[in-house]
C-alpha cells in the first residue's frame, strides 16, 4: 500500500509532466482515498471503464484519455456527472497521462507499439518529438507489416498505398496523429503508422508518395497504461489489473 501523495509525485516525475502542453491536465484528476493498494488502469475513463474499478475494488484508476479537456463545457452536467458521481462514490482516484504517457522513451504509446512489433527506433520527430522513426527489419512489404500489426492488436489496419512496396524508412505516432503526415515524410519516413484517419490523409498520402496505416486510436493505445501499471506494481508491491474495453474506433 502506498500513500496518494507519494504514488502522484513519482509518476509526474517519472513522466515529466511539467514538460508538456497538453490538451487537459496530467496527473491526479480526481481526489479519492489516500492509501493505494490496488490500481486499475484502461485506456479510457469512461463509465464502463468506472464500473470495472469498482468492482473490482480499484484505489486508484490509471488512464491515457482522461477529463477536463481544454474547451469542453465545464459544467458537471449529463455524462460527466455519471462518471464523476460514480468515481467520487467509490472514493476512486484517478489519474490520467496524455501527451507524457505517448512520448516516454520506455512506458510510452509509441515506445510499447515499437517492442511489442520488433521496430528500431532511430529518431524523434513532430510536436514535442512524440513522434518515432525507424525501421521495421522483420517486415520487407506494406503487406507484411500490415500483418504484424493485424496480428498484433486484433484488428486489420486500413492501407493508403501499394501493399506490395518495400516499408522502407517508417515512422509512427499511435492515436489522432493522422495530421501529422507531412511531418513524417519531411522526416525520411516512406511508411507512417498512426491510429485515425481522415479524409484529407488520403489525399496527403498519395500526393506526398507515402504509404499510410491507419490502426485504430484504441487499439494503438493500450499498451502504455500497462506498462505503467506494472512499472508501479513492481516499483511499490501494488496490484495491477488491466481492463480492456473493445472499441472500434
């Protein structure tokens, strides 16, 4: 068991939240009990998500998409206030990593998508060089790398370009990093790798004479909530649980 305010501090620290300039907040977003024992974590705090912590007991809820984004409606009215009512009441805190969570060198988004495919990183690039670039030595073609990622979240990614062309230079961020295309490509990339994608990507991609993969948000972000999670458990004798909850998206 660990004390809340020790357990905050060193994954801010660990995470380096101070950093970045995120789209939310980083860290404790809500306030629950102040021993943690067991932490649940997902990829995103929603209500299903919520009820999972819940029934299993949860002391603290670990999450890569939070709340209190910049711009939405501050009033704790409707959804919001579901969620809120039901975290406050188990006494659940939660915390959430955006940006610091995709950008860590080991525990991050785009670090865990490259071990668990066998991809080399070489470099950094984009906003706050979240972004990777590198190589992928155990696929020659867009075909086979499509199929390792397939294979390796569930899920077939959606190819813009000629399947049968050598991957080459491959960069990649993990989520709604589809806008940044033509900074992967000015960076030497020949493949990019992201997890949305919208109508202009296509129009970029074939324009800019680069193959695009678009794997899903979720399914590209599940992997750094984990290893932040067993990073903890190792770190401090605390439970770990991982809940996965499907989405398409």
């Amino acid at each position: 068991m660990i004390e809340r305010e020790r357990l905050t501090a060193y994954l801010n620290d660990l995470l380096q939240v101070d950093v970045f300039d995120d789209y939310g907040p980083n860290g404790l977003q809500v306030e629950g009990r102040a021993r943690i024992a067991r932490v649940v974590s997902g990829v995103t705090a929603s209500l299903a998500l919520i009820e999972r912590a819940i029934a299993l007991r949860a002391d603290a809820l670990l999450v890569h998409h939070g709340w209190f984004w910049r711009g939405e409606d501050p009033r704790i009215v409707g959804q919001k206030q579901r969620r809120l009512a039901a975290l406050l009441g188990a006494g659940i805190n939660l915390y959430a990593y955006h940006l610091p969570l995709d950008a860590h060198a080991e525990l991050g988004n785009n670090a865990q998508l490259a071990a668990r495919l066998g991809w080399e990183v070489q470099g950094r690039f984009g906003r706050d060089a979240l972004g990777m670039i590198g190589r992928a030595p155990r696929a020659a073609s867009v075909g086979e790398l499509a199929c390792a990622l397939e294979q390796t979240l569930g899920r077939a990614p959606l190819c813009i370009g000629d399947a049968q062309r050598p991957v080459g230079r491959l960069a990649w961020c993990t989520g709604a990093a589809q806008g940044w295309i033509e900074a992967a490509r000015a960076a030497g990339a020949d493949t990019y790798v992201s997890g949305e994608i919208s109508e202009p990507t296509t129009h970029f991609a074939r324009e800019m004479d680069i193959t695009y993969l678009a794997c899903g948000h979720h399914a590209s972000e599940r992997y750094g909530v984990q290893a932040l999670g067993a990073r903890l458990a190792d770190h401090f004798g605390i439970e770990h649980l991982y809940v996965e909850l499907d989405n398409p998206a």
